[in-house]
C-alpha cells in the first residue's frame, strides 16, 4: 500500500514541476502517463485490501474431513465441506499431509491436483512436504489469517504453542448425519 502512495506523490510532483516550470513543459509527456498509472495502482490497492479485509478465512483440514463420511477417504467430503463454507460466506483453505493423494488416488497428488478437484484456486490449497506434520503449519495458517479451522481434531499436541485450540469456536467440528454434512460453527450446526 506504501508504493502505491509513494508513486503517487511522486507523479504529482512530477506533473507540477512540468506545469510550473517552462523549459520542463516535454517532461509531461512522461509525467502524465505516470500520474495516472499511480492513481490506477493506488485505487486497485484500496480495493484488494478492502477485498482482504472483508473474507473470511476458515482451514479446513483435508486429511481429516476427507474421512468423515464412512471413515474412508474420499475427496468428494471435502468438496462438499468446500462448498458448503462458500455458500455460508467463508473462503476456505485446505491443507492436507503428503499422504492424502495415496488414500485418495493411489498416487501422490500436489497442491494443484487437488485443487483442480476441489474447484478452487491452487493458492488456497497446500499439501505439506512429506515428513512434515500438517497440524502445525495449519495451526500457524490460523493465526496468521485470524481463521477457524474446520476439523475434528483436537490439536492436543501441539495446544502449548497454539492455546487459541481451547477457544471456543475456534475449532469447528462436523460429520455427516442422514447422509448430509453439517458444520458447528458458532455452537450452531450449519
């Protein structure tokens, strides 16, 4: 957001001096065009901070929701999961461990692969590098989106270092009951 300010100013000082200064009067052929890229970049800012600022994040833990439904994995309960939080407002991301595409599929699956599958863009989906634990880098996500986490998870093994896991709400549990999802999100199932 600081460029954009930065150029802006820049630009205007720019245009001034050609308008003020005769013999600079060439120089607007270049300070115009500068002065409205720098208007451009700082209202398409504003705007994506403002785009930020208004989502609400949720993680869904892949690797868990993906056994929700018959304790078998299945990438469809997490696509249902996926959708049914965009449709109550949320973005959600998804994590999984670098296992989830052999349970799935039978093959290791990246980050776009499953995104593919889920129908959301590749940024909003990660699988951890193999050997490293995803309830870490999950709970890190949280923190740093301010986000929920959409899991059955309990995190008791990593709650010193994220106590946020006792907070209620933070955590929103799930399953499926007569064959259709539900989510606790605020005591209330959704």
């Amino acid at each position: 957001m600081i460029a954009p300010i930065v150029l802006l100013l820049a630009s205007s000082i720019a245009v001034a001096a050609t308008l003020l200064v005769p013999d600079w009067s060439d120089f607007l052929i270049v300070s115009g065009p500068c002065f409205l890229a720098s208007v451009f970049l700082l209202v398409r800012a504003v705007t994506r901070r403002t785009q930020r600022q208004k989502e609400q994040w949720v993680i869904v833990d892949g690797s868990n929701v993906m056994h929700w439904r018959e304790g078998t994995p299945q990438i469809e309960t997490v696509k249902e999961v996926v959708g049914h939080l965009s449709a109550l407002g949320y973005t959600p991301g998804v994590m999984f461990d670098a296992n989830a595409g052999y349970l799935l599929a039978g093959k290791y699956l990246h980050d776009g692969a499953l995104a593919k599958v889920l129908g959301i863009p590749e940024e909003r989906v990660m699988v951890v590098p193999k050997g490293t634990p995803a309830d870490p880098v999950i709970l890190a996500a949280a923190r740093d989106l301010g986000a929920k986490i959409v899991t059955n998870d309990r995190f008791r093994d990593w709650a010193d270092q994220h106590p946020e896991v006792y907070q209620p709400g933070h955590l929103i549990r799930g399953g499926y009951s007569s064959g259709r999802i539900w989510l606790n999100i605020g005591g209330q199932s959704a």
